[in-house]
C-alpha cells in the first residue's frame, strides 16, 4: 500500500507529494508546526489525508508538550489546534480530524483521575484510530461503489482522489480499484488537473503502480473525448459536501460535471462521511481556498505569463448538486434529493461523528 502518512516514534512521516512522480522521498514532523507546514505546503493533501494528519498534528502537538498539569496541557492544545486549521480552510475532514481528538482529550479531562499523560496517549490513540478507519471507509466505499462503474470502458477522473489522498486505497481512485478487482476491464482518464497537476503527476503515478491503464488529459481534452463516446463515466473525491448535496472539489470538477451531463454520462462523487458538512447549508457557504499566484504564472520554476498580468487561483470550485448522479459513502449510495438521503442516512447510522452530528 502507498505510504501515504505514518505515525512513527519519531514524529509524523509523510510521503513528499511535490516530489513525485521523479522521486519517492519521506519528509519527518517531529512536531505539530512541522505538521502545519507539510499540510500547508501541500507535501500531504487530499481531504481525508489532511483531516488524519491534522488529527496526528493535534496528537503530535500533545505528546511533545511539557505541561505540568491538564489546564495546561489544554491551554496548549487550543493553541495547537489553531495553528492547524490555519493550514487549508475548504476541506471540512482537516476541521474534523482536528475536533476527533480534541473531542477526546476534553471528554476524558471530564473524568476523575485524568492526567497529562492519559491524555497524551489517548490523543494518540484516536489519531491512530482515524487513520484505521479511513481505510477501513474507502475499502466500504469501493465495495458500495465498484458496481455503479461499467463492466468495461473508460472512466475519468479529475485531480487526485486516491490512495494519495487518504489513508490508503482512496475515494473515487478506490472506487475504480474495487470495481478492477470485480473483475471490471476499465481504463482511467485523468485530468492533468490544472495549476498544480495532481492528475498528471500523481493520479497517474499511482494508478500504474497498480497497472491500472492511465491516459492523461490535458484538461481542456475531456469534451471531445465525451462526444467521441469514449467517456462512459466520471468519478471524484470531494472537499466538502454541503448539507443539500453541493461538492466542493479541486478546480476543474464544475466543468467536468457540467459535460458530463450535457453528454449523458453518469457523474459519481466518492466521499467519506466526515466531507459531509451539514452545518453549511449550501456551496454558496464553502470557503474556496485561493492560492499563490505563482501557481499560475510558473511552470517546473519557469515564468509563463508576462508581468502584470491578473491572475486568479482559486483552488477549489463547487458543483451544484442537480449535476451529481449519485454520492457514495462508506456509509451507502446517496441519490438526489441529497439534504433528505443525507439526513436519513445520518439517522441509521450508530455513531456519527462529533463534527457532523
Ligand atoms: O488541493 P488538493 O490536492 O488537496 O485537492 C484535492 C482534491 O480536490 C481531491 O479531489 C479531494 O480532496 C478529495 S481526495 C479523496
């Protein structure tokens, strides 16, 4: 499985994601501020991925500390917390992740006998158990998901919704992985995804590991290759999923979604719960995160825009829900209306998650 974070003695361990596809390298946070600046700088991301590792910063941060006593140690955790959700605003699992231990920490200070070092461990302990679960929810995802995808064809993809993204297997990218080992002969576009290239460099990258056959497209391809009928369906990850089923996801997803229906081709979003973010009410509420310019004016270190040029770099955007044919969950398959089979689903479920119940 792609080591894609890892928590060691010795900090938290991060596959270098700007690295790749040339090189595999490993970057060591020996402390949350490390933690932060490899979120921050995009060394891990994906949603799932950031919520984890915020959830290990938070851990991390705890571990460290020198507090004499709980009101201390909790005294620091704010500000450690703070530090963290600074990082990235739009993907709701970095806020969640962050809550999962907080959560954690303050329930047990509530209770007699609770000492800096319980906490320390229990703060561990539940960072550990997100990382679990994520897995355990993108292998559920697959297995709700794999047959939605076509017994054969293609199938594209937008940005970096995989094993890279998440613990391990991935969202959409886990998706597609569990309806290949059913058995599905499926090829993958993935769109090279635009200013910072997850697609090309590490959708790709990633699939072939598995020799899964990749075709990268140049974002502006996927039109004509749907009116050439060879697109038979499209799936992605999710940022944040609003409370009536609106997506926010890498730039690009509106656009893709928008053809997709113009052609007639199903369009799939594979999210875990914690994207679920019933406290925003629409897209409209979904802070887009809007990065540096040089982005956009850069490419491999080299000026491609001239000087004085405007330039927008918005990293996100938000598909309205009537676009989205179908949200898959670990918890099941959403269908439109989505703030009705979102709240029913919320229901049957045994435990939801402090941050979305
Ligand atoms: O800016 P990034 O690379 O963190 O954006 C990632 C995406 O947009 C993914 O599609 C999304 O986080 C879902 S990942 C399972």
């Amino acid at each position: 499985m792609i080591p894609t974070l890892q928590w060691t003695d010795a900090g938290v361990r991060f596959l270098d994601q700007t690295k790749l596809p040339l090189e595999e390298t490993y970057v060591l946070a020996k402390d949350y501020r490390e933690v932060a600046e490899v979120i921050r700088t995009m060394i891990v991301r994906g949603a799932p991925a950031i919520g984890v590792s915020g959830a290990m910063g938070v851990a991390l941060g705890l571990l460290r500390s020198q507090a004499q006593d709980v009101e201390q140690l909790h005294h620091e955790m704010h500000l450690i917390c703070e530090t963290l959700a600074a990082t990235r605003p739009t993907a709701v699992n970095l806020f969640w992740g962050i809550e999962r231990v907080r959560h954690t920490v303050r329930t047990l200070s509530a209770q007699p006998g609770a000492t800096v070092v319980r906490l320390q461990q229990a703060a561990v302990a539940e960072a550990q158990r997100l990382y679990d679960e994520d897995i355990a929810a993108c292998r559920a995802m697959g297995a709700h998901g794999a047959s939605l995808l076509p017994r054969s064809g293609s199938v594209l993809t937008h940005c970096n919704a995989g094993a890279l993204a998440t613990c391990g297997y991935g969202t959409a990218l886990g998706v597609i992985r569990a309806a290949v080992e059913r058995g599905h002969q499926l090829h993958v576009f993935a769109d090279e995804t635009r200013p910072y290239l997850q697609g090309a460099r590490l959708t790709a990258w990633e699939l072939l590991q598995d020799k899964i056959p990749t075709t990268v497209l140049c974002d502006n391809m996927a039109a004509s290759q749907m009116r050439a009928g060879k697109i038979q369906a499209v799936i992605v990850g999710a940022d944040r999923i609003a409370a009536n089923g609106d997506v926010a996801n890498k730039i690009g997803t509106y656009g893709v979604a928008i053809l997709a229906k113009e052609h007639g081709i199903p369009f799939y979003v594979a999210a875990p719960w914690s994207t679920i973010d019933l406290a925003t009410p629409t897209g409209e509420q979904i802070p887009i995160e809007e990065r540096s310019s040089r982005e956009v004016t850069h490419f491999h270190g080299r000026q491609i825009t001239p000087d004085g040029a405007g330039i927008a770099n918005p990293a996100f955007d938000v598909t309205p829900a009537r676009y989205v044919t179908a949200i898959i969950t670990e918890r099941g398959v959403l269908r439109a209306p989505y703030g009705e089979s979102m709240q029913s689903m919320r229901s049957a479920s045994q435990s939801p998650s402090p941050a979305t119940a």
